[in-house]
C-alpha cells in the first residue's frame, strides 16, 4: 500500500509562485496524486500486485491484459512523483551538457519540447527519456511514461489540463514556456 507521503512536495506549495500558485500545486498533490494513490491501493488490495514496488506495478500490468485501470493509476502516482521532483526555483543551473550534446543548445531544446508539448492531443506527458539510442523528447498519453517502454525518464511536464488550468486556463504555450524558463530544478534533473 502506498501513501501520499511516500511521494511528498520537494519544496513549499507556494515556492513555485508566481509561475504556480499554491492553490494549483496544493490541489495537484494533494487532491489529483492523493486520488491516483487511493485508486492504486484500492485496485492492488488483496492482489499479487501488493507487495511490488511502483515501477514494478508499472511493468507487469503493461504485460497484464486485465491490468490496465492498475497501469493507469500506477503511471499516474509515477509520473506525478516524478513531475514534481522535477520542478523547483533553485538557483539558476547551467543546461546540462549531455542534453546540448543531445539537442544542439538550450535555445533549440526549449523549441522541440515545447512544440511536442503543444502537439500533445488531449491528456498526457511530454517527456526528455535516454535509451540506447540517446536523448529524446517525447509525448505520451494518459498514465504511460517511460518506465513501461525501457527508457530512463530525465525530465518531464505534465500536460494534463488539470496541470495548468487554474492558473494559465486555455494557454498551455504559457504554461509550457514558464516551465522551461522557471520551474525545472536542474539540479534535480542532473541526479536523473
Ligand atoms: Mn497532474
């Protein structure tokens, strides 16, 4: 069983104003990844699935052909956990050189991920995974994400509405430009 401390806010619910507020991050933990923990306790309960880790949970309900209301809550709390981990207001780092290797510049990152983030089609996740073939940015849908696919999650944004609504309602462009200029805690992606 999982609790929502098991996946606590790596900094105030107000530190990421004013590009989020803190009505915004305090109902997206803890009422939105509060939900997909109850959820996830409420379909493992009682199954072979119980004493698994998130990530194994993720892996075999992918394989799983009754398990895909477990793969989406599991995805979720995932991705939410990650998400958050990844967001902060720490001091200004430099952009990580394996991701200018990988993208070219900062400049050329920011306009590859925020045109795969505004091409995203209705709820999901854009991601920056490494696999064996490099560096790469990403969509996907609902509560799939990397950790199904074999791939090392680096950095990612939620793109779900309930992510951005309140405080940038129909503008996911503007959503999507703060994060990259304000929210990501490198520092965090660097231990990714
Ligand atoms: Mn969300």
């Amino acid at each position: 069983m999982f609790k929502l401390e098991d996946f606590p806010l790596p900094f105030a619910a107000s530190a990421l104003e004013p590009y989020l507020s803190r009505e915004a991050v305090e109902l997206h933990h803890g009422k939105h990844l509060a939900g997909y923990v109850a959820t996830l306790n409420g379909l493992i309960g009682g199954t072979g699935y119980e004493e698994l880790s998130l990530e194994e949970i993720i892996r075999r309900s992918a394989r799983d052909g009754q398990g895909q209301r477990i793969f989406n809550a599991a995805g979720q709390v995932y991705n939410h956990s990650f998400f958050f981990r990844c967001l902060g207001r720490d001091s200004p780092a430099p952009f990580p050189r394996r991701l200018v290797d990988a993208f070219g510049s900062w400049e050329n990152f920011c306009a590859n991920f925020r045109e795969m983030a505004l091409a995203l089609f209705g709820s999901g996740w854009t991601w920056v995974v490494e696999d064996d073939s490099g560096h790469r940015i990403l969509n996907s849908a609902n509560g799939d994400g990397p950790v199904a696919h074999g791939q090392r999650p680096i950095l990612c944004l939620d793109v779900w509405e309930h992510a951005y609504y309140l405080d940038y309602r129909n503008r996911r462009g503007d959503y999507v430009d703060a994060f990259l200029h304000h929210l990501i805690s490198w520092s965090a992606v660097g231990t990714n």
